[in-house]
C-alpha cells in the first residue's frame, strides 16, 4: 500500500501514538476488561482520564486557576451561539475574516445588537484587518484566530479594552498563547487536539452570571463547572471517547517538548511549503504574506496554468496526497498542516509540486 499524506482540514490527521492508544482502549480500557466505548464515565478510571485532560491543558496553556477548563458537545456552532448567551448584555464587536466569523455574528444578533467593527470580505477574506477600533462599551470583542478556509491568521495575542473571545478552532496548541488576556477561548477538537466530537471552552469563571436573561441549563457555563476537576464536564454524559484520543494527543504533544517545540517545527512546515509556492512559477499564494496562516495554506494555480488544476489535482492524488482540493469559496488547493501533520509529508507535496513543475511548466 502506497503511503498516504493527510491534508484535510478537519477532521485531519492524528498522531500515531493517539490513534494506537485509542485501538487499545477499545478493547481494554484501564485493565477493566471494557472497552472505552462501552465504559460508564461515572467510574473513577474515567475520573481520571478528566482531570488528567484537563491538567493536560492547564500544562500545556498554562492556564491559571481562575479559568474554567470544559470538554461539551456540539462543535464550535454552537459556540456561536453559546458565547453570546452568556456574555452578550447590549452590545457585542465582532471582527469578520472568515465564513466562521460570520457565522458567529449571525448567532450573536439573536441576543444584542452586534458591532462589526472590521471585515476582509471585500478581498475574500485573504487578509486580516488592521488599524480597527475596539469599542469599549461592547460587552466582549470576539476573533476568529486562524481562518481554515482563507488561510489567514492572527499569530499575537491583542491587548484588549473589552473581554477577548478566541474562536481557536484550528490552530489552538500551535502555539503558546497568553491565557490573561483572553475571557473565553473556545473549538472544534477536530484539527489539533483530537477527533471530532468534542468542543474545548477555556473562560475566566468571574465573568459568568453577569447576563440579565435566564439561561437554559445546558447553555449555562455555570452548569459545566464542577466542584473539583474529576466534575468538570460531567453535567451530562461527556463525548468520553473523542476525550479519551483527546487526551492521548496532547500527551504525545508534551512528549514533544510542549508548544514551544510545536510552535517550531509547525513554522518549519509553513515555511517549506510557502517557499515552495513562492518559488514555483506554476502556483500562486491566495492570503497575504504577512497575514499567512502557518495551519492551513492555501494556493491556486498561476493564471497561466489555471486548465492545469484538474491535472494537478489527479498527479498528486496519485502521489499520496489526500485532502488537499481547496475551499468551494477559494478554489485551487488547501494543505491543512495541524500539529500532527509530519514535516516528511510536507516535503512530500513540495517534491509533487516541483516535479509537475517540470513536467509542464
């Protein structure tokens, strides 16, 4: 069988050690003779795998205590409108660069009046907006860090005059990330912390219950947080196996050396595949340079090869390359390169595009 390099945007490639780990908790989980898939989440092996989770993400983030860690149900979407429920009393800024970001500010409408205060869709979201003004009587600013379908990211943490909230979908744990400066971080797992089915929430707990509406139970944040980290997401019946590969991956993270050493070799993946693109007469970078996403890189052909996208796209299917056909609204190509997206998989799609370079340029 020929080797396989997984580009797709999510869900998308997972490492090894989490994928075996998880074939072995099927069949056994924590010597109990039942699978991770049959197991109630009330035993106390369960327990553990929570709060060894959420230590996990403590450690990794380094969130400080006075931050709720939660695993729910129901992807980011239902962030969108989870986040305004909770936060959102008259006013709310959004900055608009992506599909994702616009989803959210639709959610957001049904409870308040929602400031736009940026958007890169005149240019198809291929940058990120600059020289905006926050305003300070919104209740919260919310951003999209890193656009999957554009390719474009926000790679600092902003200071803020109002609370910060992170849609930090896909590329969360790329990074380190100054927890202080944000109220509420939320995502999909289903790019660089596991499979798809569970949703993180990181939220400072002292801006909670500040809303005039009533909230239902499951939309309360409140209801999520337990007395002690083993409660934690326990309300309700957890997503217990995608927390389970979960917490393989991001143990195989720390292995690693954590997100400094992350952070290095996801730049070294961005770098040899933009190079690439830069340097190869047949491609061309759709986001702008400085605003580059170093998680998803997107690309299309060059004008004057634009009848070759079909040929390519079949050349590096036979090459191994899987997933990399590009967002509907983009077009061309998307190389999704999470965290456990190899460096040799990489190389391997820039050796494809050099030799079809060759071949027909």
């Amino acid at each position: 069988m020929k080797q396989v390099h997984n580009f797709n945007a999510g869900p998308c490639v997972l490492p090894k050690e989490a994928i075996e780990s998880a074939i072995e908790a099927i069949r056994d989980f924590d010597n109990t003779g039942i699978g991770v898939l049959e197991i109630s989440h009330r035993t106390p092996g369960w327990e553990r795998i929570m709060a060894e989770t959420e230590q996990l993400w403590r450690d990794l983030l380094d969130i400080p205590e006075e931050y709720a860690v939660l695993f729910l149900g129901g992807g980011a979407s239902t962030q969108f409108f989870n986040v305004p429920a909770n936060l959102l009393n008259k006013k709310a800024a959004y900055l608009q660069t992506g599909v994702w970001a616009k989803k959210a500010i639709k959610e957001a409408k049904f409870y308040g009046e929602v400031e736009v205060v940026a958007s890169s869709e005149d240019k198809n979201y291929t940058y990120i907006p600059k020289n905006y003004t926050i305003p300070q009587d919104a209740d919260y600013f919310h951003i999209t860090t890193n656009n999957t379908i554009y390719g474009t990211e926000i790679k600092e943490d902003m200071s803020c005059p109002t609370l910060l909230v992170a849609d930090m979908s896909s590329d969360i744990m790329s990074r380190k990330v100054d927890i202080r400066k944000y109220a509420l971080i939320y995502g999909g797992a289903q790019k660089n912390v596991g499979p798809a089915g569970v949703t993180f929430v990181i939220v400072r707990k002292d801006i909670l219950g500040k809303v005039d509406r009533k909230l239902q139970t499951m939309v309360d944040y409140r209801t999520h947080i337990g007395d002690e980290p083993k409660n934690n997401s326990m309300f309700n019946t957890p997503p217990v196996f995608s927390i389970f590969v979960m917490h393989e991956t991001l143990k195989w993270l720390k292995s690693l050396g954590g997100l400094d050493a992350m952070n290095k070799i996801n730049k070294e993946k961005a770098e040899t595949l933009y190079n690439e693109i830069d340097r190869n007469k047949m491609f061309v970078g759709t986001a702008q340079k400085e605003d580059r996403s170093i998680m998803n890189v997107c690309f299309v052909m060059a004008e004057q090869y634009k009848d070759k996208e079909s040929d390519f796209m079949a050349f590096a299917k036979e090459r191994g390359m899987v997933g990399i056909k590009g967002h509907r609204s983009v077009g061309g190509f998307r190389a999704s390169i999470y965290n456990a997206c190899p460096l040799e998989s990489v190389k391997a799609l820039v050796a494809c595009m050099q030799e079809f370079e060759k071949l027909n340029a």
